[in-house]
C-alpha cells in the first residue's frame, strides 16, 4: 500500500498517469527530473489552488468531508466514513463516489478506499475551517469542553440563549465558526452584548483580543436538521427561465449580426479614410475613439467592443511603427473579408470575439495609478478571458434552446460549477460583461442563445480539441462546412444585385447587397443607412478618379437600377465628367531654372542628359523626375556649372556633411519567449513526458542503489585519483570482454558526481559507449571523466 505520493504515482498505470497530467499540465511545466519531483510539485501550494479552481461546488463540499474524518493518528480516512458523513446530510452515495473519483484522478486524494491520503498542499489553500466547523471545544477552553460534554445540559444552554444570542449562534453555525466584536464586548463583565452572554455560558471561547470561535460540538447541535454538515449541493441549482420560440430567438440575433457586419465595416472605411493614431503607450486614445463613434454613429463602448472584435479577427493592424508614428488601419485581409457572404464575415468576427484575450468592458476603466484604460491597448489584456466567455455561453447552451435566463442565474450556475473562481469580483464582472457582448454581436437573442451560436460555440472549442498529431503534414481533406454560417445564411434574406435608384439621387437596395453590388455601391455614392445610399457629385468624383469613364457610370446604374435612372443623375455625370481632369497635378524631383534660354535649350537637347527626362514647362523653366542631387552630378559630370537652391530662389554653397550610419544601442535587446508557452498536452506529447518521467525515475532509483565508491567525488577509498582511473579502466576492459554490467561514477558537464548501471558496447578513442537496459538508450561517456567503476555482483 503506498504511503507517499510519489510512490502512489509510481503505481498508476502509463494510461492514469497520462490522464492526470492532462487534467493538471502545469505539473510538467517544465517537465520534472523525477516522479518524486512531479509529486512534490503536485502538492505544491500553487498547483493545489489553481486545481481547487476548476472543481465544482460539491466536489469542494466531499473534499471537506475528507478533511474532517481523517484520524489524527495516521493522517488518513476512509471512503466508508465519507459516506457516513455525507448519509446524514441526505446525500446518496453515488454522487460522493464520483466527487472522490475526480479527487483521485486529479491527485488530490490517492491511496485505497480504507486508506484515503490527502496531499499536504489543500490545508494550505482551503479555509482552516472545513464544512464551517469550528474546532473542538478541547482544543480551545476546557470550560467549553466540560460543557459540551454533557449533551443534556448542552441542549439547555442553546435553548436558554436570548434571542439576540441565538441569532449569532445561528449566522456562526452557517459558517465560518469565527467572528470579531468590539473589545469592550469581552472584556467588560458588565457589558450586555449578545456575544458576552454566549462567552459567559462557555458557546463561544475567545481566540483573540476581538475574536470568539464557536465549537464544533455545538455546530453539530444548531446543525441537528440539516446534518452535520449543513446543506450539501450536489447538482447545480434549477434555473426557471422564460422560454422563447427558437425562431424568434434567431431572428433577432440574425438582425444583430447584420448590424454588426455593417458597423464593423464602416469602422474599418472610416480608419481607411483617415488612420487612428497610436499612443506612445499603446492603444487609441479617448479622443479617436469618440470621432470613430461619431462617424459610425454608435455609442462609444459599442465601437469600442468592434474596434477590438475587429482587430481580434485580423480585419485591422497597426502600420509605421519602425518609420514613423503607429496608427490604427485596415489590414490586408480586410478587402478579402468585405466580399465574402454575410454570414461568413460574421462568423469570423464572432470568433475572434470568443477566442481574444482582451476584455473590451474595460475600456473607459482607470488601472491602479489613475490611468484611463484605452482600446487596443495590452492593459484590458486578460488571459481568462476566453474562459469566461465559453463558461457563460456554456450555461446557456447546457439549457433548452430558447430559454432565456437572467444575469443572475447564468451566476448562480458558474459559482456551482467553479466557486472559488467565480467568486471574485473581477471574474463575475467578466461574465455578466460576457453575456451583454454576446448580445452586442448577435450570439443571443432576445436573451436566448441562438441556434447557429449554439453551433460556432461547438466549432470553436472542437477546434481547439483538434489533435494536431492526427496529421502532421496537414494533407487531411479540408474542414467541412460551417454549421453556423450554414444556419446563419438560412436566416439571413438572400442577396440582391440590384437597387432603386429615385429621383432624389437616393440609391435603394431592397435587402442585403451581394459583394460585388455593395463594391460598387461604395464606390459610386455614400451611405446614408443600412439600405440607403445617396449620388452626389463627390461620389461620382471619387469613381472617376479610380478610373470609371462617364459611359461607365451611365452602364453601372442602367443595369443595376430596377427603376429608370432619373434624368438628374445623368446630368449629375455628364456634369462631373466634363469638369473632370481640367487641372493636372503631377510631381517632379527636381527643376533647372536660369536666364539663358540659350543655355537651356542646349542642356534639353544634350543626349548625354536624355536619361533625366527633362521637359520643358516655361522658357527658362525645366523639370526633371529625379531629385536635385542628381541632376547637379549629372550637368557637372556633363561639363554645365550648376547650382543648387532654395525655396526663396537664393543659392545654397554649403560644405558637404559626412555621411553617418545611424544610432544603434550599444547591446542589442531581443525577446525571449518561453518554449513551453502555449504547448499542447497531446495524445503523443503525454505518452513521451510519461515515459520520460519512467526513465529519468528509474535511473534516479538506480543511481541511489550505487556503491557508495561510485557515489562518491573522491573515488574508491585509499586510491590516488590516477589510481581509481586506471582500475576503473581495467573494470570497464573486463566488463566488456564479459559482457557484463558496471556501474560507472563520472562528472557531468555541470561539474556534479552521478552514478550509472550500464553494460558496456565498446571503447576507444577517449570515450565508453554502454547500454543502460532499463532506460533503453546508449549513453556515451568521455574516459577522462569517469571516476570510478564496480562490477554489479560486487556492489552491495
């Protein structure tokens, strides 16, 4: 029977322990030397609390139980007395039994069913005070012990309690058994608190100067209807919520989804325009912000929410970091975005919603020193907060579909499933701002989780369970479809090509326009709404300018337009057109100006200057495309004397300025990420850190049972260090000839003495090359660093 950890873990088959590092992989975070240093870390104080995070609220509720029916003098309890304990409080047993189950497969509790051990690092994390029972009233006041003694006369004190001190005992009973009172409460025999009358009749012992504990003994008498144990939880609470018809439900979030497309594009067509700048500290500031809300026409934490979704997506990124000042722009996928289906970009916005690390209700928000929290900025970075956008979608999808449940009860379920988790404040913050999120983007409506919500929840977390070892070459057929988009675009109205174009210029698309019309659209005029667009003469400008001739335009809306194109939009542009390229901008590099027309006129014709390109604007005027520079090198290598000058016309003779490279830091920084960061706990990765645990275990086992000659930096005993070399040569030559096996004490790199059991293969040219049988592997030791070597049969 194991009696430790580490020897437990030694006796769990490859495929349990496989399991429990899968269910803790901080365990392996780097992977441990030994079984011995994974059980240490196991019972370590941070690996403990951060597993008590993910139990639900009964398997906190047995692991108490197992807390109080361990005997002091082994330590341990029993699975029979966990469900004598837990029968009182009206508890059948199968639901323990599955609570201790997930204790065991996490190595939280280990040993056999009449042994039950628990790792030492769960009373460092949990409440001294487990199921709220205080400790006995032996261990804190023999008065009280005396008291609790006699039961009969126990019963008559509770009973005898003023009503004032009854209710204390009923609020310490619930839990915890501690409470602080002001000193004079105790202290002064003439005071007529509740809490002096408790203390004066020996219900309450005083652990402090303001601080009295009530005993166990009497918890378990206030406890007498509900069981020793107070109300135990074993399913999560009933939620009662309203139902609504599924086809509602999905019909209002479809409508949500549309908008979100929309405005997420107007976003990115209003950064286009003009980029928002990034602070020196990261993020867009307030003021941007605000003028991006402005233009959009959305409430500030709404464009806030799809600034981030956006950026989370990779529809916009950050440009002119190394050259200039950052700002905030489409990205290149942007333009490929825009003209997939409705439903396809709203599904990928979605996503990147579920699966970013950065909480958008924070922004607006000030941190610890007074700082507004700005968007896009790495201070609303939190890495739970994937997590608690799935466990919150998570309890709606767990209910009926169409039920709606309030704020409320989505947190009654989370604090089941994982309190001590949910019980901060900052965590419960983050899913009630989950659930109004998922509302903004359309998951839910009408409260309800939608159906094709319902389904990109389950493609996301089944792709983040996707086995990457089930095809490293990635030649597998491609994904299939989304459900999602499939059930989004059954919701949506279908694509129209075309629109109604009235006589007030006012371009109508009677329903969601297909890529290539809405292309057009924004294009050839402006958005005015969701389905409205106006022509106006800087829209027709800004299609001439991309390259559309008048006839083109007059093409465009005679085949798209439903309704006979009003005669004020032809002259519109016929109007724009005619005015169009008047005036002529173009830009040059350089230009040559002098007096000497003459002069001129010679450099113009000059072959050996043909290739500046020169022409000639005015008679004492030319221009060339290249910058100044070259052509002052190429007129005087021509055999001409120019020379250069200024904005005001003046010559500029100046000493050229050594050229310099620029300023670099004298020690170059880079980043250092940690290899395991992100690593995934594979089928294949866990069988591999398993076996390496075996072998590291078993040759850490093997070097213990070394001869304390080979053991030791020294050597064998009564050798010089020349000595103990070469009769460890001569060993190693007859183990070799016999076949046998040696252990061999060396020096590794790191300088440290180790010990080996290994048979040797072969040896020459300064090194040994043996087999060690247990681990399976050939290991290669240099002569010079081997200290010592005894044959197995006459080690001890």
């Amino acid at each position: 029977m194991p009696v430790s950890l580490a020897d437990h873990l030694r006796a769990l088959p490859d495929p349990e322990l496989a399991a429990l590092i899968a269910l803790r992989p901080d365990l392996v975070m780097p992977v441990p030397g030994d079984i011995s240093a994974l059980a240490l870390r196991a019972q370590s104080r941070l690996s403990v609390a951060r597993t008590l995070d993910s139990l639900d609220r009964f398997t906190l509720e047995v692991l108490d139980v197992v807390r109080l029916t361990r005997t002091p003098e082994t330590a341990t309890t029993s699975v029979e007395a966990v469900l004598m304990l837990t029968a009182e409080s009206r508890v059948a047993a199968g639901p323990v039994r599955e609570a201790l189950d997930r204790l065991r497969a996490l190595a939280l509790v280990y040993g056999s069913d009449p042994a039950l051990h628990l790792v030492a690092g769960v009373d460092e994390v949990c409440s001294p005070y487990p199921a709220g029972l205080g400790r006995p009233a032996a261990d804190l006041n023999t008065d009280a012990a005396v008291l609790v003694s006699d039961p009969t006369r126990l019963r008559r004190t509770v009973l005898a309690a003023p009503p004032a001190a009854r209710a204390v005992l009923d609020r310490l009973a619930d839990g915890p058994p501690v409470g602080t009172v002001a000193a004079s409460a105790l202290t002064d025999p003439e005071s007529d608190s509740p809490v002096r009358w408790l203390v004066d009749h020996h219900l309450l012992v005083p652990i402090g100067v303001d601080t009295v504990e009530l005993p166990r003994e009497v918890s378990l008498l206030l406890r007498r209807e509900t069981g020793p144990l107070g109300p135990l939880h074993p399913a999560p609470p009933e939620i009662e919520a309203p139902e609504r018809q599924v086809s509602m439900v999905d019909r209002a979030g479809a409508g949500q989804a549309m908008e979100v497309a929309r405005h997420a594009e107007a976003l990115a067509d209003v950064l286009a325009a003009e980029p928002a700048p990034v602070l020196r500290s990261g993020g867009v500031g307030v003021r941007e912000l605000r003028r991006l809300a402005r233009a959009t026409g959305l409430d500030e934490p709404v464009a806030a929410l799809l600034l981030e979704v956006a950026y989370a997506a990779g529809l916009l990124g950050e440009s002119g970091g190394e050259t200039g000042d950052a700002v905030v722009l489409p990205a290149a996928g942007f333009d490929a975005w825009r003209v997939t289906s409705l439903a396809q970009r709203w599904a990928r916005l979605a996503s990147g919603w579920l699966l970013m690390r950065r909480m958008p209700s924070l922004v607006g928000q000030r941190d610890d020193r007074d700082r507004l929290l700005p968007v896009l900025s790495a201070d609303i970075e939190r890495v739970g907060a994937p997590a608690q956008r799935r466990e919150a979608l998570g309890v709606l999808a767990s209910l009926p579909p169409g039920a709606a449940p309030s704020a409320d009860d989505v947190r009654a379920v989370l604090s089941w499933q994982a309190p001590r988790r949910v019980v901060r404040a900052a965590a419960s913050a983050g899913h009630e701002a989950a659930l109004a999120e998922a509302a903004t983007l359309g998951l839910t409506g009408l409260g309800a989780l939608t159906s094709y919500g319902r389904s990109l929840l389950a493609e996301v977390e089944a792709a983040e369970r996707l086995d990457p070892d089930a095809d490293p070459l990635g030649i597998s057929a491609g994904a299939p479809p989304s459900k999602a988009v499939e059930a989004l675009d059954a919701l949506l109205p279908a694509p129209v090509d075309h629109v109604l174009v009235q006589a007030d210029l006012t371009v109508v698309v009677p329903g969601p326009p297909e890529p290539g019309l809405a292309a057009e659209l924004a294009l050839v005029a402006d958005a005015e709404s969701a389905s409205v667009y106006r022509v106006t003469a800087d829209s027709v400008r800004r299609a001439l300018d991309t390259g559309y001739a008048a006839a083109d335009l007059h093409s465009l809306f005679g085949r798209r337009s439903r309704t006979p194109v009003p005669q004020a939009l032809t002259y519109l542009v016929d109007d724009v057109s005619r005015r169009h390229g008047g005036l002529r901008a173009g830009s040059a590099g350089g230009y040559l100006r002098g007096d000497d027309e003459a002069l001129l006129a010679e450099v113009l014709a000059d072959r050996r200057l043909a290739a500046l390109g020169l022409r000639r604007l005015a008679p004492t005027v030319l221009i060339s495309p290249y910058a100044p520079n070259r052509l002052l090198a190429a007129l005087r290598e021509a055999g001409y004397s120019p020379v250069p000058e200024d904005a005001t016309g003046a010559a500029v003779l100046t000493r050229p300025r050594p050229p310099r490279a620029a300023a670099r830091p004298s020690v170059p920084s880079r980043r250092v990420d940690d290899p395991l960061a992100g690593a995934r706990l594979t089928p294949a990765r866990l069988a591999g850190i398993v076996e390496q645990l075996r072998r590291s275990d078993a040759a850490v086992r093997a070097a213990s049972r070394a001869p304390a000659g080979v053991r030791s930096p020294g050597g064998t005993a009564g050798l010089t260090g020349a000595q103990a070399h070469t009769q460890a040569m001569a060993v190693l030559q007859q183990a070799l000839r016999e076949k046998s096996r040696v252990w061999v004490g060396y020096v590794d790199a790191h300088g440290a003495t180790n010990s080996r059991l290994v048979r040797p293969v072969s040896m020459g040219a300064g090194y040994l090359r043996a087999e060690d049988e247990r681990t399976e592997m050939l290991h290669t030791f240099a002569l010079h660093r081997i200290t010592a070597a005894v044959p197995e049969e006459a080690s001890p």
